[in-house]
C-alpha cells in the first residue's frame, strides 16, 4: 500500500510472513540512539521528555528498528490501501495475523439507530442472525437528545473529544458523567439514556458487544510496557502522544495521535509501549465466546 501524500521518507516493515510495509518515518531527526528497556532486548522503551533525536528499539530477536516520529510531528503516518483510507489492507488467510490502519476522519459517517446523530464505524461483526455480535464505533455528539437503545449489548463509551459531559437515565443514580478525553462508562443497551447538549463538539468511543457470544475489554495503556491479548480483534487508537508496537519478528511500529491499528488474530508476545510521557492510548480487546469458554 502506498504512503501518504507530503511524506519525504519512509522504513520498511517486514510482516510475519516477511512481506515489506511501508510506515512513517520520523520527521526531521538525522540520529538514532539504541535503548533496552529493563526486560531486556526486544521490549520498546518509552522515549525520554525532550528528545529530538529518534531511538532505534530493537525487535524481540534483537534487530535494531526505526521508530515513529515525535508528538507534534507535521508529517502523520497515514496508510492508504488502492481503494482510498479507512479499507481493510494487509488481508490474511483465516488464522493468520492482519492489521487495517485507519484514521476517524477518513472513515463514512452513517446515522444513529434512532436518527438522532452521527457515527463513524471503526470496525464490527455480524452474527449468522444478522444481529450485530460486536462493533466499535465513533459517536458524534453536538446536541441534546436520546441514545439509540439495543437489546441484549452491553455498551462501553470513552471519550475522545470533549468536554463534560452528562447522560441522564430515568433515575438520577444511573446518570452517566463524563470530564474529559480519556474519561469512560459502562451500561447496558438497554438502558434509556439522554445526552445533555455539550458545551462544543464531542466524540465518544462506542463499543458495543452482545452478551453471552462476545466479551470486550476497553482500556487505557499506562506508563509501562504492556503484552497486548492474543485476541482476534485489538483496536488500537492513539488520544495524544505516540505509541510503538513491537510484534514478534517483526520491526516495531509507531502510531501518532489521532491514528488508529484494527489488529487481527493478534501473535502472542506483541508488546505496546508510550513513544513518550503522557501519551493517551485506547485499548479495546473483543473476545470470542468459543474464546471465553476454553
């Protein structure tokens, strides 16, 4: 898949199963330092407040590996596959390991269950009953007005933008609040749930999966290192700062703020980390119910 338009340079990734692909380089650094993280060889390492120089980590078999560019960087690391952004690309045979980058804007808006706003699907899945089993989305809020309601799914919402912001149920207590990116809920589907008219734009992460066939686990990467799931499904989306992704024989991968990685049928041993202090990253892990019971 080709770059992005206004990238000058660009490190070439090689998948499990060796093929090249293409990543962002790292806007105007010229030097690179090597760093072990206190694991050992082939953990990312956080990068230190205030570099201008970028680090080289080396993979989980010790080959050194560029890095993403820095917070603020001009340049984005945006993938686009022939058909444009936000489709599926590095497709695999059933089983083996796939990744989609996608970015929130690239992505069609559709309209609410019940009319009453707009949301970008991120990605989800369809049960043979045409019923949804799972599916993440980004819900856009400028008004006051009712929640869509779904029957048997259990909802996980995590701000992205935004300031406060208030979901009235039918009892107080069950009243929903949310202060800011990062701030998050979980309610049931079922639950009658109005949004208060927010004081400017706000999107929220809306994760959906259907009780007793999915699980979902959403969170948020800390200051640590971090083993991702070796679940069929990982949304990864960056809130602010950059992320790395280090994959088993593989070289690591950045991602910048306002990016996102669909990873499935994720390897085992695959390593997340901060690219720097105060980097906000979305973690959503979908868990199958063939998955749960074994």
């Amino acid at each position: 898949m080709s770059a992005a338009p206004g990238r000058s340079q660009a490190s070439s990734h090689r998948s499990p199963q060796g093929e090249g692909t293409p990543v962002s380089a790292a806007p105007g650094r010229s030097h690179a330092s090597s760093h072990r993280s206190p694991q050992g060889e082939g953990t990312p390492v956080s990068a230190a407040p205030g570099r201008s120089q970028a680090s080289s980590h080396r993979s989980p078999q010790g080959e050194g590996t560029p890095v993403s560019a820095a917070p603020g960087r001009s340049q984005a690391s945006s993938h686009r596959s022939p058909q444009g952004e936000g489709v599926p690309v590095n497709r695999a045979p059933d089983g083996c390991f796939a990744q989609r980058h996608f970015t929130l804007q690239a992505l069609p808006r559709e309209a609410w269950k019940n009319q009453g706003g707009w949301t970008r699907p991120v990605a989800g899945v369809v049960g043979h009953d045409g019923q949804t089993d799972w599916r993440v989305s980004a819900a856009e809020i400028t008004a006051a007005g009712p929640f869509s309601i779904f029957e048997g799914l259990e909802r996980q919402a995590v701000m992205l933008q935004g300031g406060r912001l208030r979901l009235r149920a039918s009892q107080p207590v069950d009243d929903i609040h949310f202060d800011g990116p990062g701030s998050m809920a979980a309610f049931p589907g079922e639950r009658r749930l109005t949004a208060e008219k927010p004081a400017g734009p706000t999107v929220l992460w809306n994760v959906m999966h259907r009780r007793g066939v999915v699980r979902a686990e959403v969170g948020m990467l800390g200051d640590r290192v971090m083993a991702l799931p070796p679940t069929p499904h990982v949304l990864l989306y960056v809130l602010s700062g950059e992320v790395e992704i280090a994959l088993p024989r593989c070289r690591t991968q950045g991602l910048g703020a306002g990016h996102g990685l669909h990873l499935q049928q994720l390897p085992a041993q695959t390593l997340l980390a901060p690219g720097c202090p105060g980097s906000q990253v979305l973690v959503t892990a979908i868990y199958l119910h063939s998955a749960l019971r074994g």
